[in-house]
C-alpha cells in the first residue's frame, strides 16, 4: 500500500494553468504518491454547465498525471457546498485515500478548522437576514471579513472529514490568483476569469494547455432558456424540485415573461432571500428534474472514468475492501440522473457523451 493516496476534488471547468501547477505541486510535496481525483462532470456546484465534457476533463487529467479518476455523480455534484463536500470526501473514503490536498486563499489551516468544529456544534445556526452565504456565516461567526470561496469550501471539505473518517489529513497549497480575479492577467488565473474572457471570444491560449484548446465547448444560451422556460411554464409541480421553495415557483412563471434571457431571469428572481448563486443552481435542478425527495438518496456505486498503469494497479489493491461496486448500476437514481444530464448537455453542447455513459467503460491512459 502506498504511504499517500492524496485525493483531489476538482470541477475543472475548464482545466487551466493553476490546474497542473496544483498536481505538480503535489508531485513536488508526494513525489511517490497516489493521485485520485474526483470530478464535478456535466452541471457544477454553482449551477454552471462544464465548458469541458466529463470524459474530456478525464483525458486531461491523465494526460497532466492524475492516475485514477472518478466521477461525481450530477445529483450531488450539482447542489450545496456542503452536499458537494461531503458526497466528494465520502467517495475518496471509499477509495481509502488518507490525505486531500486543495488550493486556499488564506492557508490558515487552523482558523479553518476552528470555524468547522463551531459550525458542527447542535447550538451553531446562521442567520437569516437575507444577506448572502458568505456575509450571513461571517456574521453568525462574528468575524468581519467575508471568508473566500475556496476556504468556504476547505470549511465543508473539513466538516465532512470529520462526520466520515477524522483520519483523513487535509493540506492546503496556496492559490496564485483569487477566485474573482476576471482582470487580472498572468499565465495563472482563476477559471471564471477564462470563462468570462471565452464567452466573450477573447484568447485564452496563454492560461490553458493546447489540448483544453480541443476540448472546450460553447454553451448554447438560446437553448438552454428555452429548455427551462418550457420547464417553467408547463411543469406543474416545480416546488417539488430541490431549492424551490414555498412561493418562487410563482415568482419564476411571473418572470419567465419578463426575462428575454437566463441572466435576466437569474437577476429578475433574485432577492435578499434568494440569491444569484442559489437561483442559478435551482434553475438546473429544474432543468434536470432533480426531486427533493432525492437528497437523501445514498450513494450505490463509484464510477471510475479513467486511469493510468499505477492507477490501476492500485484500484486492483484496495477492489476487495470497497463496499459498493466500481461500475454504474443501470436501476440507480444516480445513474439516472447522469443519463438525463448527459442527454441535456449534448443537447446543449454539441457533443456526444450520452454514448459514453452508456458504454461507461473507464479511459486506461
């Protein structure tokens, strides 16, 4: 057995400069390490859909010296920071990684670990003030800044390590590039700045290597709002999808009318109570037909999308110890819902990965 087996949990969208400086980083601290990373495919945490295909961030990061990739399924992959952690630090439990190494803004492992020890506490609650995450847990701290995106999620990374294996270790690298940087420009950026710089058709060779260049995919914007105002307007039952609430079904048929647009709807929906982030994320849980009824929905199976020899050879190690299968279950919600997602992103992308989930026969680099 390998003394680490550093697990990676990554959206990659899209796969970029800061992205192999992390796995460098990691080969430079662990050079006889396990690499496992655990993918975000079709729709991300923020509701996002991927530039990048799930198979195509797979090829990617074998190609950059990942040596096992799994995938997350949409149904957890696509919801809170919290569900998103824990679902992602579940799976790389199973897989008996011992240590997950992820980029932070503050590197102060200790103060972020202090926060999710409060933040497990029966007592800890956040208030409701109609601010944003961010603000709302720094003032339920009573701590005056607002804590950065990646360390809100190392605080989720951590709370989850510790409700399913404290054994776990959690290293921090330090990140080159804030996660809003969209001015700055040096070969490292923030993936939201390469977005904002592709949607706008700007170049974006010098912050990704050539071959993301192959992969990347532009969204149909057009179709994806008229996918989800038919939605909208003829599903009956939106309060049954997760982040729906009581009343912003309505609020969303009344908008759908005034919005030209998904940035418009997004901006027209949005309130103190519901934010831009979480108005995004529901919108794909409609799009998706993801039910609240699923959250509780236990994970069955781990997808394994690709591996290099080593990788391999270790999955064929540890194969005995895990508890549920290393293949797709046709009958599982999960699988489901990563047909569905696969469906609707080819539709909304061009591409054909529907044949591959189908196929779901992992990528041995």
């Amino acid at each position: 057995m390998h003394v680490n087996v550093i697990g990676l949990i990554c959206e990659y969208n899209p796969f970029h400069n800061g992205h192999i400086y992390h796995i460098n980083k990691i080969k430079e601290m662990y050079p006889d390490s396990i690499l496992v990373l655990i993918i975000n495919g079709y729709f991300l945490e923020r509701g996002e859909i991927s530039l990048i295909s799930k198979y195509d961030k797979t090829k990617l990061a074998l190609e950059h010296g990942i040596d096992l990739v799994v995938s997350l399924p949409v149904l957890y992959g696509c919801q809170s920071a919290d569900v998103f952690s824990y679902e992602s630090v579940n799976i790389l439990n199973k897989l008996k990684v011992n240590k997950i190494i992820c980029g932070s803004e503050s590197m102060d492992l200790d103060r972020l670990n202090t926060i999710a020890d409060k933040q497990l506490k029966s007592d800890f609650s956040i208030e409701s003030n109609g601010e944003s995450y961010p603000k709302r847990l720094a003032n339920s701290l009573d701590i005056d800044e607002v804590i950065p995106p990646n360390d809100l999620l190392i605080i989720s990374y951590l709370k989850a390590i510790k409700k399913i294996n404290p054994s776990i270790s959690l290293e921090l690298i330090k990140r080159t590039n804030e996660y809003h940087d969209t001015l700055l420009d040096s070969n490292i950026v923030s993936g939201e700045n390469i977005r904002n710089k592709y949607m706008n058709n700007l170049d974006i060779s010098n912050y990704v290597p050539s071959s993301t260049l192959n992969y990347i995919h532009r969204k149909d914007e057009d179709k994806i709002f008229n996918l989800l105002k038919y939605r909208i307007l003829f599903d009956d039952n939106l309060d049954n999808y997760i982040d729906v609430t009581e009343g912003l079904d309505f609020k969303l048929r009344k908008e759908i009318f005034n919005s030209k647009n998904i940035e418009e709807l997004i901006n027209n929906t949005k309130s103190k109570r519901y934010t831009y982030n979480r108005i995004k994320r529901m919108l794909a849980h409609i799009l998706l037909g993801i039910l609240k009824s699923d959250n509780d929905y236990k994970l069955d199976y781990i997808q394994v999308l690709g591996f290099n020899n080593k990788g391999r050879d270790y999955l064929s190690s540890i194969k005995k110890d895990i508890d549920i299968p290393l293949n797709t279950l046709s009958k599982s919600k999960l699988f489901q819902y990563e047909l569905k997602a696969s469906l609707l992103y080819d539709l909304l992308m061009n591409t054909n990965t529907y044949e591959e989930e189908l196929k779901n026969r992992p990528i041995n680099y």
